[in-house]
C-alpha cells in the first residue's frame, strides 16, 4: 500500500470527473509568487496554505492556514517551508482556493475481503469520526460495480434528500470509478462540501492509498509516494521504488538507522521471519529488504548495491526459504554482481555474508556464491538442509 499526498490524490480524482478547488503545491515563496501572478484566482480567492506532507494535526500544529489573499498565502509558506516538526522538514506547501459552504459530507471507498464499500454520510469533518453510526455502507463484490440505482438508495439511507441524493449518488459513483481505475485500496474526501455558487458538490481534502506494485499499469503517476515512517524517502530508497515499478516480480529497500546487520532476503515471508529473529536473538537490522517473485537480475543488483553500501554494518544475511520458482542462479547473479561493484568501490570492509537458499538451480548458484571466498569476500553459504535461523544465530555469534 502506497500513501500519496494531496495534490496528486485531487489530481487522480479531477482526471475522473470529480470537482476540487483550484490548488498549486509549490517547494518555495518564489514559485508561489510566481504562479499567483500567472493564475487569477491566485489573485481573486480567498485562499488555503498547508503544509503539504505525510502528517497529522496540521491545523494543531498551525500548518494550515485559512482566509489568505495571495500575499498572506506567500507569508504562510514561508513560515512552514523548512520547518521542523519531530523528524519531518516541511519541504512543500499546498495552496488551493476557499470553497464557502455550509454543510459538509463524507464520501468513501475502500478495498474488503470480498471486492469493495462505498461509504456515505451525511456529515463530514471532525464531526464523522464521533457519529460513525451515520455513515451508510454499500458492498460491492470483486469485478462489479455499483448501479445508479443501489448509490441513490445508500444516499437515502444516509439521511440524503430532494436534488441532493441524486448529486451525492453521481459523486459517489465518480469515486468508485477512480478508486477502481487507479488501483487504489483506499480513496477517502473529507469533507464533500457544496459550493454555494453553483450547488456542485467539491471534494476538499483527499485521502489516497494506492496499490504501489501497480505503478508500471500508470504511466501518468509521475508523483513520488509518501514516506510512512515520519521522514522523507532517501534517495537509495527511491532508487530502488523506482526500480521496482518496472520489472515482473518485485525489490523492496527501507533503511533503518544505527543497525548493523544488513538484510538481503528472498521472499516477503522470508523477510519478515528473518528480520524478527535477528531482533529475538539481540541484533540491531540496519534495514528491510526483499526481492521475490523471479525479478530481473540487474533490479536485484541495484538492490543489493543500496544493501551493501550501508553504513557501519558488519554482517548481510541473504537469506530465503526454499523458492517454488524464483530463480537462484539468476538471482543471486544479480547479488554477486552488486556485491562485486560494491568491493570495487571500498565497500564491504570487515563485513561478513551469510547466505542460505533452497529452490530452481540452487546447486549452480551456492555455487558461485562459494566462489566469492576466492575473491577476497568473507562468506558463508548453505543450503536448504540448515535451518533460516541457523545464519542468524551464527551471524549474532549465537553459535
């Protein structure tokens, strides 16, 4: 699941027909000030400033800003951009246009066991979390999509009437195919507004969480995801999502700061079962990594490139359970030719690789991984009769 922010998840909603506010999402005062002279309802709007990151209580936290004429929005922004709040540097500020309204709504649509739910109610903002019994559910089952008919009858069990329950239906359905489309698992607008103007109804903030391996089916998703963990993406970590979105099967790379132990496993099971015992056993990861489902060996190699230039870690378990049909030769071709580039360049230093491996060519590719000890490489290598924790144990001197 891929967070992303605001502005493209108003521009993934705006590309299937459903209405946002104007908005611009700008890195400093210059450009703000800039694109207000080149937009007139930079110039005529009452505006929005938020700082534009994976975060909550902004408004708390006095990152929002409201009732700003353009000058105002350019003081906002640069009172947040470059702020520090816990680990988090405010790096972008959202700017869009006051919508005057007076009533707000709630419109949702997220992913269950069974295919999908359409949510609808009646109030929206702060006032949905303490009145959840007001919020109406619709089931949608995997491969189906809602009719007309079953939205303007949820609309109406939400407490929807007169002109409204056909808008509310219409809004609802808009959301269902953009959530469907764009492979989202979540799509959430809080609050749905109707602006006085006109009487259409606005989606003021939106929630966004895509399917992230699905980014190679989405040539337009040309927006970076958000961090989950508190803090931007490093660019190796970027590197290897970049790496990831092109190629059959998958590499997964978060860093962990003040580790030791680099992980370099095989399979999402093996990842999490492998990075569990090093920390049961005392050991300190110096990140998360995984590559399963056959991918390439050159996006292994970047992947182990980004592993084995970790700072300060003595130990790389490259580990995994008996695979069904990723490749270990070619795979770990990949491995011996990141680890090879790595050495090259100074890196790997008093560092030892401990590998254990079962599956397709496995014979052929603990092979060659034997061979790095003729290159100078401190490694240790296993089959498929030792037990996954048994390198753990041997790496943390458990054994």
């Amino acid at each position: 699941m891929a967070k992303v922010l605001e502005g493209p998840g108003m521009g993934l909603m705006k590309k299937w027909g459903i209405a946002v506010p104007n908005y611009v999402v700008v890195t400093s005062t210059d450009e703000l000030a800039k694109l207000g002279e080149a937009n007139e309802w930079m110039k005529k709007s009452k505006l929005v400033a938020k700082a534009h990151e994976a975060m909550g209580s902004r408004f708390k936290l006095g990152l929002v800003k409201v009732g700003l004429d353009l000058k105002g929005a350019v003081a906002a922004a640069k009172e947040m951009l470059g702020r520090q709040v816990g680990s988090i540097t405010i790096t972008q500020v959202i700017v869009s246009e006051m919508v005057p309204h007076k009533e707000e709504y709630y419109v949702a649509v997220k992913s269950t066991r069974d295919g999908s739910e359409v949510l609808v109610a009646n109030c929206g903002g702060i006032e949905v979390e303490s009145n959840w019994d007001r919020v109406k559910k619709l089931q949608v089952d995997v491969g189906e999509k809602p009719s007309e008919a079953a939205l303007e009858k949820l609309a109406k069990e939400a407490g929807f009437s007169g002109g409204l329950v056909k808008k509310v239906a219409e809004f609802a359905g808009k959301m269902f195919t953009c959530f469907d489309s764009e492979d989202a698992q979540y799509l959430e607008v809080n609050p749905v507004v109707v602006r006085e103007s006109d009487g259409e109804l606005i989606a003021l903030d939106a929630v966004t969480l895509l399917d992230g391996d699905a980014k190679f089916r989405h040539p337009d998703w040309n927006f970076a995801f958000a961090a989950e963990f508190g803090r931007a993406y490093t660019k190796d970590e970027l590197d290897v999502m970049a790496v990831d979105s092109k190629i059959k099967g998958s590499v997964k790379f978060i860093q962990i700061l003040g580790g030791n132990i680099a992980m370099l496993p095989a399979g999402g099971g093996a990842s999490v079962y492998y990075s569990d015992a090093v920390v049961a056993r005392g050991g300190q990861l110096a990140n998360y990594a995984e590559y399963s489902g056959d991918p390439p060996d050159w996006a292994v190699e970047v992947l182990t490139e980004k592993v084995a230039s970790l700072p300060d870690i003595k130990h790389i378990i490259v580990g995994g359970a008996i695979a069904n049909f990723t490749d270990v030769k070619k795979t770990f071709g990949g491995i011996i030719a990141g680890f090879r580039k790595a050495k090259g360049e100074g890196k790997l230093k008093g560092v030892k690789i401990w590998v254990r491996r079962g599956g397709p060519n496995e014979k052929e590719g603990l092979e060659l991984m034997r061979k790095l000890k003729d290159e100078g490489f401190d490694i240790h290598v296993y089959d498929r009769k030792t037990p996954l924790t048994d390198i753990v144990d041997m790496a943390l001197e458990k054994k």
